[in-house]
C-alpha cells in the first residue's frame, strides 16, 4: 500500500495524543513543522492523502497567519470536524505557548544581568544568520519570473526608504497578482469538489467573529482604551487579517510598532523575542506573545505577573482565534478555491513582495546587532536609518560569522547554531571580553 492511500480513521483520543506530539516537537519553524506534519500523518499515520495534505497546504499559504498551524487545525478539521480542528489548532500552539510564557516572564527579571545579556548578545548573531538564511530559501523559491523580481524591489524600496506601511505593501502585491492571473486558464486538480451551503458558511463566520472579537473588546471595556492589554487587542487583531508571509515577514513592521510607536520594548528585547521563538516550539509568530508578555508586565499597572500573563492571553486571542475562523470558513471551499488561478496568482505576488519584507528585515536586524548608534537620513520622500560605521560591534560581529560558518558552510540546524553561538559569548563574557 502507498503512503497516498489512508489506512483508517482515528479516534478522537488518538488523534489528540498525536496532535500533543507534533505540538511538543514542531521546532525549525513553519518547513521543518509541515514536513513533520506530512511524515507523521502521511507517511505514518495515513490518516490523509498526499493530494488533500498538500492541498490543504495551498489554501493555508494563501491566508493571513502561520500556515503549518493552520494545516494542523485543516487537517484536525477532515478527521472530526469543529472539534478536530480546535484539538489540532491548540495544541500545536500551547506546549510553546507555555514554554514562551515562562521565558517571557523570567526574561522581564533577569534580562539586564551582564551574564545574560552576553549570552542574548550570542542568540541575536545567530538570528541575524537564521534570517538571511531564511531571506535566501524564500528567494529560491519565490522569484522566478523578472515580474517576481520587480515585486520584490519595490517592496524592500517602499517599506526601508519610503517607509510604506507593510499592510499595504501586502494589499498591493496581492492585488496586481490576482489582476495578473485573471484570463490564466483554471488549475486541473483531481481532488473532488463537494457543494457547500452558503447559509452555514455565513453561521460559521458570525460564530468565530463573534469568538474572536466579543473577549476583546470586554479587555477594553474593563481597562480602558489607552491601556496597554487594550492597544495589544487591536495591534493583533490588525496583525491578524495583515500576516502574510509568517514571522519573518511581519517582525519588521511589528518592531516598528513596538519599538517606535508604543515604546514598550527595544530594538535588542525583539531581537531576543525571536531567538526564543526559534528554541521552542510552535509557530514563529509566539514572537507576538514573547512581546504582548513584557509590554504588559512593564506597563500594565497592578501585579506585573499578573499583567504579564494577561498579556500573552490577550495576544495568543488575538493572533490564533482568527486562524480558526479562517480554516472553519473555508475548509469547505478548499479544493474549489485552489483551482482558481487569480488567487494562486495572487499568493505568488505576495511570496515576492516578502521578499523584499524580510530583506528590509535583515538590514533592520544587521543594523541593531552590528551597530550601537544610527542617524536618520531625510531627503524628500526618502527617510532611511543608516548606521554609524565607527559604533561597529566586532564582538557580534565575530558572533555572527562563527554563526553563518554553522548554518551555511557546516550544515548545521538553527537550534545547535544558536546554541553554539550563545555558548561562544557566554566564553567571551568570560573572558572579559563582552
């Protein structure tokens, strides 16, 4: 028998033990997360097919939010409905989601030790080389046509020179794709494609808006609208609909948000935020709660735990509940709306305009790890931050090459790179050198 064909369905306890095992092991980000997801419920389990594995996978990459999630509560969905998918969803999210809380939290304590800030200092060169890595496997995959390319620019252009908010920079690639693939003829797909009633799709949508937003806005009702549990609701919620492209895609513009507009955590804290995103598992996107847990526990008044964890409530509601309301909507229009060339068109569109977004990334991360002081470049349209050559760091600059040698000349996976490289500060620190 071939690993296409399922072998039986599972029960529901089966499922969730299985489900609670890829939630404790989904490190390496959304392509070491869906190839474990594929091994184990493809090849493995043959709970699903290749074809509705892969479609599934399609569709997901086409929403806002991270798509190996996504894939999860999909896949939770065909095997037992609502409640298969809210099993899947969740608990791809919490074994991290807890761990995250827990760093966040002891980070909020001991972040400014000199120990620790050297081993940080360590786990930002790694980030650093994680990204360009990750900069370099979209590209491959992305930018093929000369179209591709220009899309790609003009994203980096707009957002690093012309500081064009990234939500638009997705809308617009979004749009010239799906005009671009407008008249392509329509994917042949072998996958059957079932009717669906309009007037349940409609129920499903109200019932998840309705979970998605009524808890946050009793947040805001309770604390106030200037509070900062209210402001976290509303910057995730816009980030919700606005993801395109995963973490790395959006950190650039969360960071500016963060770090410029609220002030609630500096360049460095979101630089440390993703290095523990990458160590734990689930979804890159805890980021988001790595800095909805500090943000409260500085500014939220009253108890700082308690703050702090209200925090990354607010965040993990406002990030994940709209991937549900995604998938339980659409599930069933999956394999009809992967066949539609416009919207295939447009999600390539967006893969490269995020190019250009996780390039604009890299320089923002290369400045704030490498360089201690920037001035502001300000020439008609053009407002560009530009590094002061002479506040050059050679200690995380020595740490970023050690870390780039790991990752691309010896092959090593991101969680050794960053583990040796934190190591070596923590050397240095020894050493009295950082």
């Amino acid at each position: 028998m071939t690993a296409d064909a399922p072998t039986g369905h599972p029960t529901f306890a089966e499922a969730v033990r299985t489900w609670a095992k890829i939630g404790c092991l989904s490190f390496g980000g959304p392509a070491g997360q869906i190839a474990l997801m594929h091994r184990v419920l493809v090849d493995e389990r043959r709970w699903i097919d290749d074809r509705r594995f892969l479609t599934g996978l399609n569709f997901c990459m086409l929403l806002p939010g991270p798509e190996a999630m996504q894939l999860a509560t999909y896949v939770g969905w065909r095997l037992h409905g609502v409640a298969g998918g809210l099993a899947a969803g969740l608990l791809f999210v919490l074994p991290g989601a807890l761990l995250m809380l827990a760093l966040a939290l002891a980070y909020a304590h001991f972040g400014s030790v000199p120990i620790a800030e050297a081993l940080f200092l360590g786990v930002k060169a790694a980030v650093l080389a994680i990204v360009i890595e990750a900069l370099l496997r979209v590209a491959r995959k992305a930018l093929h046509a000369p179209a591709d390319w220009a899309i790609a620019a003009a994203a980096f252009i707009g957002l690093f020179f012309l500081n064009v908010p990234f939500p638009l920079i997705v809308v617009a690639a979004g749009i010239i794709g799906f005009l671009r693939g407008r008249g392509m003829p329509a994917v042949a797909t072998d996958v059957p494609i079932a009717p669906v009633q309009h007037r349940d799709t409609l129920r499903t949508i109200a019932v998840w808006l309705a979970i998605w937003i009524l808890p946050l806005l009793a947040v805001a009702a309770h604390f106030g609208p200037g509070h900062v549990l209210t402001e976290l609701a509303w910057l995730y919620s816009k980030l919700a609909m606005v993801t395109f492209g995963g973490a790395y895609a959006v950190l650039a513009y969360l960071a500016q948000e963060i770090v410029e507009t609220y002030r609630w955590l500096t360049p460095g804290e979101m630089l440390d935020a993703l290095g523990l995103a990458e160590t734990t598992p689930g979804p890159l996107i805890l980021v988001t709660e790595f800095v909805g847990t500090l943000a409260a526990f500085r500014h939220g008044g009253g108890d700082p735990i308690l703050m702090g964890i209200l925090g990354a409530l607010v965040t993990l509601w406002a990030t994940f509940a709209p991937c549900f309301l995604w998938i339980f909507a659409g599930a069933p229009y999956i394999e009809r709306l992967n066949a539609i060339p416009a919207l295939r068109s447009a999600l390539s569109a967006i893969t490269a305009a995020v190019v250009g977004v996780i390039l604009n990334l890299t320089v923002w991360f290369a400045q704030h790890v490498l360089f201690t002081s920037h001035s502001r470049a300000v020439i008609g349209p053009i407002d560009v931050d530009l590094p002061v050559w002479s506040s050059l760091r050679w200690d995380a600059a020595g740490l970023a090459l050690l870390a780039a040698l790991l990752l691309f000349a010896l092959h090593r996976g991101i969680v050794t790179t960053l583990a040796l490289t934190a190591a070596a500060a923590l050397a240095l620190h020894g050493a009295g050198v950082i």
